[in-house]
C-alpha cells in the first residue's frame, strides 16, 4: 500500500532545523560510522543490493524487519523515553512481538531487552541498538536496515538517523509489475490490475527523487537496477566511495552468492530464486513474456515522464489500451488516497527521535543539547 510522504522536520520549524542542519552538515565531517539504509519500489532489487552489501566485512544489513518505521509511528504511545520504564516498554514492544519480526535478528532476547532498555533516551537510539547489535554479532563497526518501503518514509528515517546515507534502487517499471504479478501480488494486494503496481513504482520513485532534492549529495544515492547488473563491480565500487566503505571488500560483494545466506529456502525459492548465482542481466526483458501488449502500453503511458528520465524505452506506443484500464487504476489511486498517513510529523514540544549513538549523531547532539535545542 502506498504511504503518503510527511512534511520534512524544515517545514515544521525553520529556524530549529536550519540550525539543525548546519550541525548535522558539520557533524559526520571525518566519521566513518554512519548508517546504511536500502529501499526502492518491492521487486526492484532490494534485497539483491542488500545481499551485496551485507557481504562487506564493514557493514551488516540484516533481513526485513516491521520495527523501525512502525517504532516511529508509534512513539507518542510509549511518552518520554527519559523514563527507564517507557523505554523499556518500547524494548519489550520491538523484541518480543512477533508482529516486528525481530527474531530474524537472532538475537539473545534477554541481552536484547536490557541493552534496549539502556540505549540513549530516544527513538532512534532504541531501534538503532537493535540494528548495532545485529552486526556485533558479525564483528562488524557499521549497521543499518533493508526494507522497500523505506524510500517512502525518508523524512522517518532522517529524523531518527541524521547522519545516514540512503541507498535508492530503481528498475524498469515494466519488470517490476511483471514480477509482482507473477507473484500474484496484483491479485492479493490491489484490484487485479497493472494499475496497483504502476501506482506502487510511481510512489517509490517521485519519493526518491524528492529526497535527492532535499538531502546532500552525501545522504542519498540513487541506482538502476539494470546498470547494476551490467556492471555489478563499477556500481558497487560507486556505493562503496559514496558510503565510504573500504574497497578492499568488493571482491566479497561480487562474491555475495558464494556465502551463507539468513533467507529461508522456502522464501528465497519463491522470491529470489537466482539470489545465490551470480549477477546476470539475462532476464531484463523477461517482462515481455509476462505482461499483454496492452498492460505494457499501460504502464508505458502512465509512467512515460519518469521512463523517460530513468532512460526506459517505450516498446507499445501504437497499441490501443482498454478505457476500463485507466477507469479501474483512477478508482484505484482515489480509494488509496482516502486513506489516512501513518505518520504526521513531530510536534513542537515532542521529544528527540534522533539517536545517539554514532559519532556524528553524539556530537550532533552535544551542540543542540549546548544551545538549547534539545534537551
């Protein structure tokens, strides 16, 4: 389901956040511990990207969990986490729900919840710990998180990490809804149509190209799927200088699918059946095979400004589409768009969600806390 985007923290409170930001520009100058986060539209290649990343010894990733943005969400309901007891309610909330799928860590859950408990009193700092833990358990200094719907909930993410970098994959929205209805997704999650997807790859992309103007070019990196299996070492070397991880481990992300992997046959079987072979770009065009003449005409129209930025080519310009096509997707988008955000924002007087807990991140807030800004 598409989550409509929340206002950044610099509409909320331009003088607070133009401060703010001068700090956070000033603040990860010469670190080397700022979280990684992944997101782009499902079926883009998230987790083949995530896979490669992980297989660096200086950064671990580890597989989707449901508690970082839903931590976010809901952190008005947890109060102050300058209180040990609310902080170790949201502890319990993320480690022994099920819901939040923390298992997948597989974690201590004992050692867990007190070192939750214990974190820095904010939001980003509970949740961040849970993610630092996950790459001691590797032996590795940097962490962060891999999830689609992340691209949606930038604002989340910089609020509780400022110093991150992000990391956004895009495909050809043609191989994206052909995989998604392969899978049948078009059936269990929208209206039976194209029109679910293609509005689900238009979220993802505008989102991320809105954080590429609003973030530095040191916060938020933007990737073709298909350049990077064409050139899977130029691409990677390119995230490696951008999130500033030593080159020395590209040879071990090239060799991603020579290593263990924490993905359950049975989902890896149905969802990413190639993730243990090597890195090929023989099913770009699989699409064709998958979708009729008419859905990719549809997608071709729907999505042509964004193809064309992204250099897609369009394919059926001369097929006719049915109007019951564009009837269904416009009642689609409207019933989608009815639905109340996830998130609104932080109020004035809220708490800092920020957490502290890199470098940048406890300088970040020795200066905000020293001028007043946060308490």
């Amino acid at each position: 389901m598409p989550v409509p985007l929340r206002l950044p923290s610099s509409v909320r409170h331009p003088v607070r956040s133009t401060v703010g930001g001068v700090v956070e520009r000033a603040a990860v100058v010469r670190t080397n511990d700022r979280p990684v986060f992944v997101g782009g539209c499902p079926r883009s290649g998230t987790t083949l990207v995530r896979s490669m990343l992980n297989a660096h010894p200086a950064l671990a990733l580890p597989r989707e969990t449901h508690f970082v943005l839903e931590a976010y969400n809901r952190r008005t309901t947890f109060g102050d986490l300058r209180d040990d007891a609310n902080r170790a309610r949201l502890a319990r909330w993320i480690v022994t729900r099920k819901r939040t799928q923390f298992h997948r860590l597989e974690l201590p859950r004992d050692r867990a919840l007190e070192a939750l408990r214990t974190a820095p009193p904010t939001v980003g700092s509970v949740v961040g710990t849970a993610l630092k833990l996950f790459a001691d358990r590797f032996d590795k200094p940097r962490w962060g998180d891999k999830r689609p719907i992340h691209v949606q909930e930038l604002p989340a993410i910089f609020d509780m990490f400022p110093d991150a970098q992000f990391v956004a994959i895009v495909r050809d929205p043609r191989a994206v809804v052909a995989s998604m209805k392969k899978l049948g997704w078009l059936n269990n999650w929208y209206d039976g149509t194209v029109g679910g997807g293609v509005d689900r790859w238009l979220h993802a992309v505008r989102a991320g190209r809105q954080g590429l103007r609003r973030h530095r070019d040191d916060q938020v990196l933007e990737i073709r799927y298909e350049d990077l299996v064409d050139d899977p070492g130029g691409v990677l070397g390119h995230m490696c200088t951008f999130l500033g991880l030593s080159p020395d481990g590209l040879d071990a992300m090239l060799q991603f699918h020579r290593g263990d992997t924490d993905i359950p046959t049975p989902q890896r079987s149905r969802y990413h059946p190639k993730l243990m072979q090597p890195v090929t770009d023989a099913a770009l065009q699989s699409w064709n095979g998958v979708l009729t003449l008419e859905e990719v005409a549809f997608i071709e129209q729907t999505t042509s400004r964004e193809m064309a930025h992204y250099g897609y080519e369009p394919r059926n310009n001369g097929v006719a589409i049915p109007d019951d096509l564009f009837d269904r997707y416009a009642n689609f988008r409207q019933r989608w768009k009815a639905l109340p955000g996830v998130g609104r924002g932080r109020a004035h007087d809220e708490p800092p969600v920020a957490a502290r807990l890199t470098t940048a991140q406890v300088r970040r807030h020795a200066v905000l806390h020293g001028l007043g800004l946060e308490p």
